[in-house]
C-alpha cells in the first residue's frame, strides 16, 4: 500500500469516526423518546461503529509495512544492478558473460518493479505505462555498449547518461519511503 493510499483510508476512517460522532450527539439531543431508547440503541452499536474501522485500519497498515519491505528488497537489487552497470562503462574490454551478467540483472530489477508496481494507467485492457523508464533507459544503454572492446568515447557518453538516470531514478523512487533526516550524523557539510 502506498503512501497515498494509507493516507486516504486514515482520512477516510477519521471521517467515519467524525460522522458517527456528529450522528451520535444528534440522536442524543433529538432523542425525544423516554429513556432516550434511540440514543442507547447507538450507544449498543458504538463497538462495531469503533471495531470495524480499527481492524481495517490495521490491515492497511500492515501491508504498508509488507509494501515497504518489498520496496526495500527491490531498492538493494536496483542499487546493486546499476553500479554494476557503471561499473561495466569503466572496463576498456568485456567479455559476453559479463554483458549477459549486467543485462540480466537490470532486465530482473525492471520486472521486480513490476512486481512492485502496477504501470501508471494500467486498465482491464490497457497495459499503461513502466512507472520508472530510467532503469529501462540504462539497460538500453548497456545494451547498446555491446561486449568485446568498448569504444572509450562511447562507455564515457553511456556512463554519465546511466549517472543522470539514475540520479533521476532515487529522486521518484526514494520518494515513496518513510525517511527522515538523522538526529545524529557525521558531516563537514553541516
């Protein structure tokens, strides 16, 4: 579940809560029956009125928490398949193992997102849209570097064009974590 999701249903719930406050307090004053039967009626009903949302609300957090941790999983296997395509930039040679390697790893990050993610308009019959071309745009690139001896000029060129996607890739991706700054940390900038 997403941060926007899980801050629809908390909204939603809250609203609940409001309204099942409001519509409590107007049963109680508009109540002109004797011994206020109405109102006891909505008092007996308060624990389904307070239950049902509370156990949703816990299922939405934990797949929040699930969603998170499959995040996490995928970030380390991003992480891991894009140094090693920068890296692969820097070799002068490359045999097609180490190709196949790079490509592998990059065409297995692209389809865990997937796993992650739905595509961005995805319908009944639509496919819509890869939520994170970048990673897309590195493979291709790697791609076109080819294996055997790599043209200097050319593994420059890939490698700064693999460093602004991926710079452009944490920026969308990291915006999905609950972060925060250190209280604590260890930095001549600050």
């Amino acid at each position: 579940m997403t941060r926007k999701q899980l801050k629809r249903t908390i909204i939603a719930v809250i609203t609940l809560y409001a309204i099942a406050l409001f519509g409590g307090l107007i049963i109680y004053f508009r109540d002109e029956t004797e011994k206020k039967i109405n109102y006891q009626v909505f008092k007996d009903l308060i624990p389904l009125i307070i239950a049902i949302p509370a156990a949703y609300l816990g299922f939405c957090f934990q797949r929040r928490s699930s969603f998170l941790q499959s995040l996490r999983l995928l970030w380390t296997n991003i992480i891991g398949s894009v140094n090693a395509a920068i890296q692969y930039t820097n070799f002068t040679e490359t045999t097609d193992k180490q190709y196949c390697e790079i490509l592998l790893q990059l065409s297995r990050c692209i389809d865990e997102v997937r796993g992650v993610y739905k595509n961005l308009g995805e319908k009944k019959n639509e496919i819509g849209y890869y939520p994170f071309e970048c990673l897309k745009e590195i493979h291709k690139l790697v791609s076109e570097l080819g294996y055997g001896k790599l043209d200097a000029t050319k593994s420059k060129d890939a490698r700064e064009r693999i460093k602004h996607c991926w710079k452009d890739l944490k920026v969308s991706f990291l915006s999905e974590f609950d972060r925060s700054e250190p209280t604590v940390f260890n930095s001549p900038f600050v």
